[in-house]
C-alpha cells in the first residue's frame, strides 16, 4: 500500500492574526510532502511514526465517541494497518511552519474517514467549514488547540483566503512569474520551534490591553492589506504593509523570533532589500521573506539558505 501525496503549506499572511480574526492566505507548497505506507519498513524513522499513529488512532477513537456526528471513521482498518506497520513517510520538515502534522490529519482523513467531503464536490462554504471543524478537532492531538486550515490546505491542495473565522473561501492567486525579480522566500533558522509554547505566550500577552489594541490597530490591518494587495497583484502596495507589518512583527512579537535573527530582521527593514515575518508560530523552523530584487536579498542574505516559493 502507498496512499497518495499530501502536501506541506504555507501561511502567507495571518498567522496569530486569523485567532483574532484578521484575514489570512494559505497556499500549497509541494516541495515537501507526505504519504501513508505500508511496504515493512523497520527503520526508526517508520517505526517512531507508527508510535505516534497508534496514539493518533486512540485520540480519534475518543474524538468519534465523543462527537460523533462530526466525524466516523473505518477505525477496526485503520488499527489494523497501524498493527501491520503503517506509517507516515514525510520529507515535511517538523517544527518548521509549513505543517507537517497537516498533512498526516489529511492522509489519514483521505484514506479512513466514512462519508467523507471530497475535493470532487462542490466545495460551498459550509463544506469547507465543516471540514476545518473536524480537522481542527483531528490535529489537535498535535498541537493542544487548532485552526485546521493546515490540514484542509493539504487536503484541498488549493490556496485559502480566510476572511474570518467562519468565512473560508477557495481562491486563485496571481500567476507566478519565473522570470520576475519579486519573490517570497523561505529563510531556514536551523532550529525547530514548537508551537504550543509560542501560542501560549501569544494568549497571554492577548490579557494585555495594550497589546491587543496593537493587535488590532497594526498588525490585522497590515496582515488584511497584504493579503487583498497580493489576491489583487498590487505588489507596490504589497511591499509598503510588509515592511510595515515585519516592523510590527519584530516589536511586539520579539519571543517568537529566534534571538540571532533580530538583527537581520531590522536589516532587512532598513536596507528594503527584503522585509521578514513569522511562518507559522515562530519560535524557529522556517522565516518568511518578502523582496523586490531576489538577487538582491540573496546578496544580502548570503550566509543563509533561501528558498525560494513563489516569484512575481
């Protein structure tokens, strides 16, 4: 058995934002992926995996009993393939911001889940709500509390635009231009971040009122800017909210940004040769990266690895 490919994602815009109901974009990012196997592998990779499946399986056992008209699922197959030896084969990077565990919720959904919402049907917003809900309560086995667009991202393999938290709707983006000099970027901080502890220390700061009057008053109306300028190609306006939103990022949000980056972060806002923000909930794993000039940045950048997601 090999189950089809499901790939990782990327938040372009909201991450913390869409908890307080800022608009954010999610896109696919097939460089990395995940299927489901069965083929004997006994490597401590496979085996760890197949660990890790079994609690899965309990957790989604409760889930049925508890909920059960949100989700059934084959659970006497899906033990008995654990049993077997299944496991999850993945080049997604964990800790990383581009949702690994995503991928494994929507593997397991695809293959396990009775009467399940396919990507075939006519996707209405209520379909993607349910969807959203029941991988929500799926990855939380994973992260302690979750939005479940990673997942449905996965899932769905198309790009997202959360308007609010309950108004999620398929989009198109701008086509990609291989020849242009704008791109965003993935910069690689060499550590993995967890993002339980990083969520926590955003919901604490959220009992500031200060803070949550910066929340509003910034950084989700830099974050719905950029989004509505990218869906609209309007990449000058583009550039202007994310050097205001990764100024925003870098003061208010300095815990979840890795100490030694502090500093290439400010560079970036002061040279313009490119503009960093938090991929995912921070804390390590992957930073994001906005320029006009990618030669540029990758000059400016040259001890780092970049890679590159998207070009404009």
């Amino acid at each position: 058995m090999k189950g089809p490919l499901f790939y990782s994602k990327i938040l372009l815009f909201g991450e913390y934002g869409i908890i307080k109901d800022s608009k954010g974009l999610s896109i696919p990012y097939n460089f990395y992926n995940g299927a489901l196997k069965l083929d004997g592998n006994t490597s401590a990779d496979a085996v760890r995996s197949n660990q890790n499946l079994q609690r899965f399986a309990s957790h989604l056992e409760t889930l049925q009993s508890e909920q059960p008209e949100l989700v059934q699922f084959e659970i006497e197959a899906l033990k008995a393939d654990i049993a077997q030896g299944m496991y999850f084969d993945s080049s997604i990077p964990q800790g990383y911001g581009v949702g690994s565990s995503g991928a494994l919720v929507a593997a397991i959904y695809d293959k396990y889940a009775k009467n399940k919402i396919t990507v075939l049907e006519n996707l209405t917003r209520e379909k993607l709500l349910q969807l959203k809900n029941i991988f929500g309560q799926m990855e939380s086995f994973f992260h302690g509390k979750s939005s479940g667009l990673d997942p449905l991202n996965s899932y769905l393999s198309i790009p997202i635009l959360i308007n609010s938290k309950d108004n999620i709707e398929a989009t198109g983006i701008p086509t990609q231009s291989l020849t242009g000099k704008g791109a965003v970027f993935l910069l690689d901080s060499g550590i993995v971040g967890e993002t339980a502890p990083m969520v926590n220390i955003f919901m604490e700061n959220l009992k500031d009122q200060g803070f949550r009057s910066m929340l509003k008053n910034q950084f989700v109306k830099y974050t719905d800017a950029c989004v509505e300028n990218f869906l609209g190609g309007d990449m000058k306006s583009l550039f202007s909210n994310t050097k205001k939103l990764s100024k925003v990022v870098l003061n208010h949000f300095k815990p979840m940004i890795p100490e030694e980056f502090h500093g290439i972060w400010q560079k970036g806002i002061d040279t313009n040769d490119y503009y960093l923000k938090l991929c995912g909930s921070g804390g390590g794993g992957y930073i994001l990266g906005f320029t006009e000039d990618l030669e540029k940045a990758k000059a400016s950048l040259k001890d780092y690895k970049l890679e590159v997601v998207y070009q404009f």
